[in-house]
C-alpha cells in the first residue's frame, strides 16, 4: 500500500482531482430532474447485469450484455435534451456559484397565499408552480427568467391583466421565483371538467408529469384551486391553502 502511494505522481492527483470535480458537477446538474430519476434506473440494470453474471442466470445476462453494449448510444438518445442544456449551463454558469439568500418557508407560503387570495378577489387569473423534488427546468426554456425574492407585490404585479408576462406560469424553484411566463404541458385526460381552460389543464400536466404543486386562480370565477398529483381540490380558502403547503413543501 504504502509502495502504490509513494509511486503517485502531482499529474494524478490532478487528474483525480479533474474527475471528482467533474462528476460533482454533474450530479449537481442532474440532481431534482427526471434524468437523474433515469441515471437511477440505468444504474439498476447495471447492478441486475453484474448479479445476474454472479449468479449464472444467463438468459438475462446475454439480454442486459446486449443493451450495455450500446448504452452509448442509449443515452444519448435518451438524455439528448438533458445534455443540451447541461452543456449550456456549463457553458453560461460560473464554476463555484454562491450561495444565495433564500426566505424561510412559512414567509414564502404566507406571500404565496396572500398573493393568490388577493389576485383571486380581483378576478385576476394566475398560475404558480412550486418545484418539489423532480426539476421544472425543461418548462422553463420558453419562459422568461427571474432570481427573484418571493413576494406578493411581485406575483401580483406578474398577473396585470395588461402585463406582457402574465400568460403564462409563474415558476418557484429552491425558494427562489426563477422564472414566468412558462408554457407548460397541457393534459389529455378526457375527463376533465370542461369548463376548465388553459390555466387548469396545464396545471394538472405538470403535475401529472412532475411532482409539483401548482395553485390555479380562476378569472371567470374568483376562486383558488390547488392541484397535486393532477388532482384538483376547488375553492380552496386561505387557511386551506396555507396548511396544505405546509404539508406538501418542505423548502
């Protein structure tokens, strides 16, 4: 042991250290997507391989062997959007990025219900989305970016009737409003109510296809909404909602 570290040379603990760094930001890039929720999945096909080597099973050997020999190719078929926008972020992003100050959850709540009240007695129709675990970065491409502060006043002004980004979601991401005016996806359930338009049916998309809450306010009839998991609970009041998001968001 102590003949292998007397022979490392500076170069690699360079390269070592390029490595880490490298994988690091790559996790850090992937981390809260739904491609690091298919990096886990890979990951598991490539434990069954290794085990079903170990133990003789070799049907299932030769079926994994064959599509481990062009996961390549697998993933970047499968990554292709996610590797665009990794390369772009670590094209356009700092190498070590600070900290920034983010509010404690229950302020942001209370600004978020306060804003959604208020927009809702003014008939004003508006669409926030809170990120949970799986990330909204694809949705947010088309939209208009922000590194804002959470607040009534801000959400509010968003949805003036008359603003030029009021269509369109409002994004919050790690306690923070990353962006608005996103086009999200529209739901093809058939079932819907129909007198559900725009703001309802891409409300229950993405969180259909994400874990995100999102707080619909109707401009037709004054009332909240929040929507989890493409279920909707209507006419939702302030304690409600307040309490609800206490339990679904922890950050």
């Amino acid at each position: 042991m102590l003949e292998m570290i007397g022979q490392l040379r500076w170069q690699d603990g360079v390269d070592l250290g390029i490595i880490t760094f490298l994988i690091y930001r790559l996790l850090q890039i992937l981390r809260g997507s739904r491609a690091m929720q298919m990096v886990t999945g890979l990951a598991v096909i490539m434990a069954a391989f290794v085990l079903s080597r170990a133990l003789g099973l070799f049907t299932l050997n030769w079926i994994l062997d064959n599509f481990l020999g062009s996961i390549i190719l697998v993933i970047i078929v499968i990554f292709q959007s996610d590797i665009r926008r990794a390369l772009t972020r670590v094209g356009t992003a700092p190498l070590f990025s600070a900290e920034r100050m983010v509010q404690r959850r229950d302020d942001i709540i209370e600004d978020v219900v306060q804003a959604a009240m208020v927009l809702a007695e003014k008939r004003f129709g508006a669409l926030i989305v809170w990120q949970r675990e799986v990330g909204l970065n694809e949705y947010m491409e088309i939209g208009t970016r922000l590194d804002a502060r959470v607040s009534r006043e801000l959400m509010e002004s968003v949805f003036l009737p008359h603003s030029p980004i009021h269509d369109g979601a409002l994004v919050i991401q790690k306690g923070r409003v990353t962006a608005v005016r996103c086009l999200l996806p529209l739901s093809t359930n058939p079932n819907l109510r129909k007198s559900w338009g725009t703001r309802h049916r891409a409300a229950i998309g993405v969180t259909e296809e994400t874990d995100a809450v999102a707080i619909v306010i109707s401009e037709q009839e004054g009332t909240v909404a929040l929507v989890v998991g493409g279920n909707v609970t209507e006419n939702i009041d302030g304690t409600r909602l307040r309490n609800a998001l206490r339990e679904l968001v922890a950050s």
